[in-house]
C-alpha cells in the first residue's frame, strides 16, 4: 500500500502519506492500517517514527487506536469539534484581519438564511431565543453574539455550514468591533431577536434585510470597504 519515504521530517511524511491514502478512497472509515511491523518495512522507517506518526494521526482524529481483542489503528472520521477548532486555528494564525473576517460573514452568513428559514425546528427557534435572553442580561459579551451566529448556522441542519459557522474566530472580531462603538452590543440583540423571529416565520426576506444591515454596521466599525 505504501512505498519507502525518504529521509528528513519522516513522521511528518508518513502522516502525509496516510493522508494521502484517505483522500483518494484507498482508505476509509472503518479501515484497519496495517501492522506497526508492516508499516515498517513497507515506508522504509524506523518503528519510531511510524509510532510517532499514528501518535500524530491520532491527535488530529484521523485514527483510533485499539487494544484488545482487535487492537490496531482504524481510519475514523475526525470530530466535528476538532475540525473547526483545526480551521479556527489556521484563521487565528493567520492573523486574517476582522474586517475581511465580516466581509466573508456578510456572504456567508447571508447565503445560509435561506436554508435556515426553511429547516429550523421550533427547538432550534427556542435555542436563539433563549441565547438573546442571556445576551440581553450581558448585552456586551461577545461570545453571546458568537454563540448566536452558530447556532443560526445550525439551524440549516448542514454539518458542513455549522462547521464553517464554528471556524470563524467571531469572538474575536466582535469584540474589536464593540471597542470601536459601545453601544453596539444592546443593538445587536435587539437584531438578533428579530432575526429569530423571522427564521420562526419561515420569512428569509426580513431576516436577510435585517442581517444585511446587521452585518452591515459591523464591517463599518471595522473599516471594511
């Protein structure tokens, strides 16, 4: 299955090759890699470093280890959490700057509305609710205006677009956008509120005007062109 690597950052190399692997279907969930022994002699590595791969593999969810009857390592599907903590943690590092972060929200954010409007639950509708009800007894936490805009993400019933809700480093970018205008935090609950209920009344018309004005005002304070 796999062919010898060559010298250098050779754990890193072997995590790339099963990677690899996974993406191109010769591997799937549920799959067993083979032996430690087997891994071996078929990179061309020491079993030190073909541990410290599957350490490395295992971190990132990709594998689980067993003991046991039927112990080994088996592809697995990595955790929702740790996939968006993987991309918030690329968009942190990056040092991507708040005002392109709004501008990506604004056509993200207005783009799932649709979708949201039409698949929320009266239990995903009481979730906003009650999150604005907290928000408006601490009307400037950020991370309640955050946890307000994921869980619209997730009323779309789409893992992927919950994820994508769930990378994007809001808290932070809020909180820049409170410091430039204070009184922005009691507004925005107010907002969002009227956001919810329109996604109860299925009306994705309003909820796209008031989040285009809603967003709108952000990326003002954050200098987005």
């Amino acid at each position: 299955m796999f062919e010898p690597v060559s010298n250098g950052r050779v754990s890193t190399e072997i995590v790339d090759r099963i990677k690899t692997a996974i993406r191109g279907g010769l591997l799937a969930p549920g799959d067993q890699l083979p032996a430690e022994r087997d891994l071996t002699q078929q990179l061309g590595v020491s079993r030190v470093s073909v541990r410290d791969a599957l350490r490395m593999l295992e971190a990132n969810g990709l594998i689980e280890v067993r003991v046991g009857a039927r112990d080994g390592a088996f592809v697995t599907a990595p955790a929702p959490k740790l996939v968006g903590e993987g991309l918030a943690d690329m968009l942190l590092l990056a040092a991507v700057d708040p005002a392109q972060v709004t501008e990506a929200r604004m056509i993200f954010e207005l783009g799932i509305l649709d979708l949201a409007c039409e698949r929320a639950t009266a239990d995903d509708v009481a979730v906003l609710n009650e999150i604005c009800d907290r928000a408006e007894v601490s009307p400037y936490d950020p991370a309640l205006s955050a946890e307000f805009h994921v869980q619209l993400a997730r009323c779309t019933h789409n893992d992927a677009l919950a994820l994508l809700a769930e990378s994007l480093p809001l808290v932070s970018t809020l909180q820049r956008a409170r410091e430039v205008d204070p009184a922005a935090g009691r507004e925005g609950v107010r907002e969002h509120r009227s956001i919810a209920a329109a996604v109860a009344a299925q009306d994705s018309a309003t909820a796209r005007q008031i989040m285009t004005e809603h967003l709108g005002r952000t990326a003002a304070r954050l200098g987005a062109p």
